[in-house]
C-alpha cells in the first residue's frame, strides 16, 4: 500500500475541535494527525470520517452489494450495517453467504448481521427458513456483526422459545440485537427494551421514539425511499447526541445516485443542529455500537475518510477506504465485477381469469377491507368502502382509486390472493415486482385484469423484476439475483429504474416512489392492513380477514 499525506481542516469529533493538520497514512492506516498553520494548507477541504448507514438492506437497491459499494463511495458512504433479511427469505443461507461473499470483492466495509425472522412470519410463503440453531452458528463468525431485526416483536413480549433463542445467541457472543417495534409504546416498548433490544428504526412519530430512547433504545432515523422519518425525528439528536445514528432502511437505485447519507447531514445542518451531533450520528455512533472495523480519524486506525468541499452541503471531493481512494470528484473508482446470479423462482405464467374475483354470497356485503396505502410510510390505513362491480365481478374503480391488487407465490403454483388498494393512483395499465418484503412474492396493482396478468407474466419470464403495462408499451427492470437484484452495472440499473418509475408515474401514480410502495404492501409486520399470497391480514391483531 502506498504512504501519502493530505492537509486540509481536520474536523476532530472526539474533541469537538477543526483545525488545519495533516494526516499521514501508511499501510491503509493513520501514522499520524499533525496540527498546522492555516498558511501550510494546500487545500480548504474538510477531512472527516467516512459516513456509515446504520441499517441498510442492500437488496432494496436493486444492485448486489459490488455495485451498491460504487454508488454509495461517491457520496462518502465508506461503511454499511447491512442486514441480508431480504434475499435470506428467497434462498436462505446461501443467499446470506452470498452477499457476504460479493460485498469482498470490493473496497468496501459491508457489516452483515445473522436474519433473525426468515420467514418474517407464518402468514406468508417463503423460500426458505432459518431457525435459531443457524443463527446461533452465523452468529459465531467473524463475518456477522449483529443480530438483524427482530420483527417478531409479539414473540420477543410473549417470550417466545424460539425467538429468545436468538436473542441469547447473539448475547452470547456480544452483539447487538437490532429492533424492529413500529408503534410499539408504553410498557409493551419497555419490555421489549428489556429483552435485550438495542435499536429501533421504524419509529414514525416523535413521542414514540423518546419512550424508546428513555427505556435505554438507541434511534436509527431512516430517511429511505419509502419511508421518510427524518423531520419527524431530527430533533431528538439536540438531547441525545450519543444515541442517535442515520439509516436508509431500503433505497432505491435511483435515489442512491443522487446522495446517501450525506444529504441527511445536510439537512441537520439546515436546521441548525451542533455539527459535532451530526457527525456523531453519521460517523461515529454505528461504528461503536456495533463495534465496525471502521477508522474514526485517529492515530492508528484504518485509513477511511473522506474530504468534502465544505461542512453545509457535503460534496464529497474523495473518499478513502484502508487508504485507498475509492471515489474521486462524483466518480466512483471502483470497478464492477461481473456477480454469479443465484435465485429461487418456481411458478407458471397466470391467465386473465386468475385475477377475477367474482361477487359471491361471502363478499357480496356493502363494504369490503381496503388497503390505504400512505405515500412516504410503510404503515397502511384499513378502510371500508363499496367496491366497483360489473357482470358480477369486483373490478377496479379509477375514478375512485380503488384498484386491485393481487399477490402471486413465486415458489410454487398456489391460489392467487386478491383484494383492493387506494392511493396508488393509476389510471391505466398495471405495475408488478417481484421485490415484496418480506417473503418476495410477486406483488401486482392495476386497473384492469389484462393488465395484471401482462405485468406479473412478464417478471415470471424474467425470474424476478419490476415491471410495467401502459397502453402498448411494456417495461421490465429484469432482477435475477433472488428476484430481487439485478448483477449488472449499478448506474446503468439506476437509469432503467428512473424511466420504469417516471412511466408508472405518467400512467397516473401520485406516489413519490410507487414501486417502493408496492413492495410493501405484502409486508404483514406493518400495520395496519397488508396482502399476503395467502390473504389479506390485519397487521393489528395478526390475523387473516
């Protein structure tokens, strides 16, 4: 490894202090940090440390993590906690090997953790399963730093065997239970604290996540594509500096383009909250919590740091990883290998008629549950409204919003799951993914059935994708690593990804991301009303409707 030097106004975290210095590095390590003159510098560049994302399902991109690492370097991301809950539920353990693997071949710290809930529940098909006995042997490598989220919340306050199980493996070897409680409060919230939960990220309102930071939690404000908590929870980094940290969740590869967590820091900063708060939570809180093989800028440590042209905006000029400069000027330096592709995707191409839903004696009342889907939120509201009917089939209703959506099992052949969903917006044509959290389904909304059977057909053909029915024009984004990934360059993947996604929004969506959307309407561990392949659930009582 090369020595070199670099000057510029070094932001010390630890001691609240910048000033002018130049750092050393050697073998990919700090030698030294040497306090200078202003008049010595050569450039009025900041150097901090790299920028971490607390939690992270690099799936949600739609990139394997090589290509992930080559966007996020550009915005100074140099490190991820990154939970592999996703493809874990398509291909089980060798899904989480691969990720760990793929994330080697490049310059870049991924920070993997052991899926606590695959499946996620019992109310869905999987592909695979994960019992406490593999996630106590994941949780002894060296590979796996933390155990992932654990969304079976009514296991941990029911003391559930197998849930437990998990928690004291991953106590056993001294890492960190991530949490997942959204609108989990009062005792319910203390007790779940108690069972030896260290994080939340899915709070959505201020009050809910001061009970958690009271009960000893530590926040992840997640600013994601889907779900956007950042203004509801900013301020509570003024009080709890040391206990907060910035997440994505799930990012899309469109917005990984355009920033990272970067533009969180900028928008701290707008809001005229303490730098050194900022920085805490961007840089230094994620790399001791979950104990990262991270570099903080200090002596001896691994050289990864980043240089941005100012503290307001945090263009990044450079960023260096063990010493090595991954990223330069908005130009990733890394290179993009080409990733084997592993998937698990067994199902028949549907017909029209699949997707009917006749009126019958059973669904024949007034009103029917309808999934209200919220722009910017993974919740759902459940409503009661009249559906649309026509030569005794229930049909889509534009004019009211009020469209079908289906969920197909991707694993095996099975009866199709139907209901109705409002806020998507459509007004012609359908869109489709095979990137349904939890158990990645294929999850279909549309406003007529022909529409729906061309969408979902086309990603069967592909083995996994997003894709699109608007008049005659066809689109699919193909995601054959899991259904879920695509193994081709990541920029390339952004750039299909804006067209699908400015098309879904020509054919009338008023959702900010509506792909993202539609991937979490199978998602059961969200309240309030969600759509699994085996039907539609109440996220409130954990029952089918």
């Amino acid at each position: 490894m090369a020595s070199f030097s670099i000057s510029g106004q070094f932001v010390d975290i630890q001691q609240q202090k910048i000033y002018p210095a130049i750092i050393k590095v050697q073998d990919g390590r700090i030698l030294s940090i040497k306090e200078i003159m202003n008049t010595e510098l050569l450039s009025s560049n900041y150097i901090l440390p790299g920028f971490i994302d607390s939690h992270v399902h690099i799936e949600s991109s739609m990139l394997v993590p090589s290509e992930f690492a080559r966007l996020a370097v550009v915005h100074g991301t140099v490190a991820t906690i990154s939970d592999p809950h996703e493809i874990a539920n398509v291909c089980g353990l060798e899904g989480v090997e691969f990720m760990i693997e793929n994330g080697k071949t490049v310059p870049f710290k991924f920070h993997f953790g052991a899926p606590s809930c695959v499946p996620a529940t019992i109310f869905e098909t999987a592909g695979a399963v994960i019992d406490a006995d593999q996630v106590s042997t994941l949780l002894k490598s060296d590979d796996i730093f933390y155990l992932s989220e654990m969304m079976n919340f009514p296991g941990v306050l029911s003391g559930d065997k197998e849930v437990m199980k998990k928690i004291r493996a991953s106590h056993t070897t001294g890492k960190p239970v991530d949490g997942h409680a959204p609108g989990l409060r009062g005792q319910q919230a203390a007790d779940y604290a108690a069972a030896g939960i260290s994080t939340d990220h899915e709070c959505f309102i201020y009050e809910e996540a001061l009970e958690k930071l009271q009960c000893g939690m530590k926040i992840l404000i997640r600013e994601g594509s889907a779900a956007k908590n950042f203004e509801a929870l900013i301020g509570l980094l003024n009080d709890y500096p040391d206990r907060i940290m910035f997440c994505s969740d799930d990012k899309h590869p469109d917005s990984l383009v355009d920033g990272h967590i970067n533009q969180l820091c900028a928008r701290a900063v707008a809001k005229g909250i303490d730098i050194f708060k900022i920085l805490k939570a961007a840089c230094v809180n994620p790399v001791l919590h979950y104990n990262m093989k991270v570099g903080l800028l200090r002596e001896a440590d691994p050289a990864d740091f980043i240089i941005v042209k100012d503290l307001i905006h945090f263009e990044t000029v450079q960023t260096y990883i063990n010493g090595n400069l991954v990223a330069e000027n908005g130009k990733t330096l890394i290179s993009s290998p080409k990733s084997e592709i592993i998937n698990n995707f067994s199902c028949a191409k549907k017909d029209v008629t699949d997707f009917e839903i006749p009126v019958t004696t059973g669904n024949s009342q007034l009103n029917i549950p309808v999934i209200e889907a919220l722009d910017g939120q993974l919740i759902t509201n459940k409503l009661l409204l009249e559906p649309k009917t026509e030569n005794g089939f229930m049909i889509s209703d534009t004019e009211r919003d009020l469209l079908k959506i289906v969920v197909v099992n991707r694993y095996n052949n099975a009866p199709i799951a139907k209901s109705f969903i409002k806020n998507i917006g459509l007004k012609q044509g359908a869109i489709a993914s095979s990137v349904a959290h939890d158990s990645h389904n294929i999850v279909a909304v549309g406003v007529d059935d022909e529409s729906i059977c061309k969408a979902i057909n086309m990603i069967i053909d592909h083995k996994g994708g997003v894709s699109l029915i608007k008049d005659n024009l066809e689109m699919i984004v193909p995601l054959p690593v899991g259904g879920l990934m695509s193994n081709e360059d990541g920029y390339k993947i952004a750039e299909q990804y804006s067209m699908i996604d400015k098309a879904a929004k020509e054919a009338g969506s008023i959702l900010g991301s509506p792909f993202m959307t539609l991937s979490f309407m199978a998602l059961l561990v969200i309240p309030h009303l969600k759509l699994s392949d085996k039907g539609l659930f109440d996220g409130d009582t954990f029952e089918f409707i």
